[in-house]
C-alpha cells in the first residue's frame, strides 16, 4: 500500500521548480549566449556546477546558509517569517539551484545557433531588444525551450541527495524518491516497486511525447 503524498508532492515540486526556472532561465541564458564580458565563463561555470557537484554537498550548504543560525536564515525569519529548510519553499530553492543548468544550457545553445542575420533584420525593422526576443528568437528555438522543460522537469523528479538535505523526511517534504529510500529501508520493496514503477512510466511517457512532437516538427519544417 502506497501513500500519494510523496507522488503528488514531486509532482508540484517539478512543476514549481520548472516554471519558475523558465522565467529565470531565458533572460540569463540570452545574456550568456550574446554577452561579450569578461566575467562570463565565470557565471557559465557556476551554472555548470550542479552538474559535477555531489547533490549532498549542495544541499548541506544550503542547509547551513538559509539555517536559523546563520545571518541570511535569521534575517529571512526574522523579517519576512520566512524559513528555507525543511519545508517546501527549501524544495524549491534547491531544485531550481540543482536544475538550474537542465534549463539554462539548452536554451543558451539555441541563442547560440541562430543567425545573427535574424536579430540584425528585427532592429532594422525597428523591433526593441525585447520585441525581437520575444517574437523572433524564442519562436525560433522552440525545440531549446522544449528541451529545457523536459531535462528540468525529469530532473527534478528524479532528484534524491539535495531534497532531503535542505527538506528533510517529512509529511509535507517526502517526495516519491525519498519513499522509494523508506520503502527499501522497511523492505516493504512492494510499495517500492510501485513508486519506482509510477514515476519510470510517467518520466517515459514525457520523453517519448516530446520526441514525437520534435519530429513531426522537424518534418513539417522539411
């Protein structure tokens, strides 16, 4: 027998963490695709570093930065009654921290690989910076976007170390990976097999629906 809590919880999670990364990943991933400072490796490999950081450190220095015990913790709930860890705010801020690069590195590629013909004929015409990103460029790498979508919401569903660091075992912070850890350290590996089963379907069916879409867009560009 098997709780949908944890389910329902890493549903909202992923859909949170990957809204709000898109909103944040687009301007970011433009400044990084079209930006000529000097700095920009520098925020490229801070981007970058999930990806080879173990999600156990990541969490534990979330953990200590936003605690009671440090100053941004104790101002955020002193000020604001805002507490990071071990709720489903903490969730959030790990999982966009984690999945920032599934977002950004996609879409900043795309940028990436237009032609500069296109943003250089939008100004012409008169289009803003904004106007032109908005109905040239993002038109224009629709399957970037998608792909971002898909890598972070995957991602996040799949994610372990950083979320019970910074959210803890709890009613209102046990996603369906951290069931999965329960469930085996109970050897109930029934309700195991269940969570395991439930999100390997739901993750396969979300890749096989984007792949479908990319080819018949690709061939209705042909």
């Amino acid at each position: 027998m098997i709780e949908w809590g944890p389910l329902l919880i890493t549903l909202k999670l992923a859909l949170t963490t990957t809204s709000l990364l898109f909103i944040v990943a687009i301007p970011f991933a433009y400044w990084l695709a079209y930006s000529e400072a000097r700095i920009k490796f520098l925020f490229e490999a801070l981007v970058a570093l999930p990806l080879v950081l173990p999600p156990s450190v990541l969490g534990f220095y979330l953990l200590v930065t936003f605690s009671n015990n440090s100053s941004i913790g104790a101002y955020l709930a002193h000020h604001f009654d805002v507490n990071i860890p071990f709720t489903f705010t903490g969730l959030v801020v790990g999982s966009m921290i984690y999945s920032l690069p599934f977002m950004v590195q996609p879409i900043q590629v795309g940028f990436q690989n237009l032609s500069p013909s296109l943003k250089e004929a939008s100004y012409t015409l008169g289009k803003s910076r904004w106007q032109t990103l908005i109905r040239v460029l993002l038109p224009n790498i629709r399957t970037s976007l998608l792909t971002g979508i898909v890598l972070c919401f995957a991602h996040t569903i799949g994610e372990f170390g950083v979320v019970l660091m910074i959210g803890g075992n709890l009613d209102e912070t046990r996603v369906a990976s951290i069931a999965i850890y329960d469930s085996v350290n109970r050897l109930d590996y029934s309700a195991a097999h269940t969570y395991s089963f439930i999100l390997l379907l739901f993750s396969f069916t979300i890749l096989m629906l984007v792949y479908l879409f990319n080819k018949k867009g690709f061939s209705s560009v042909k």
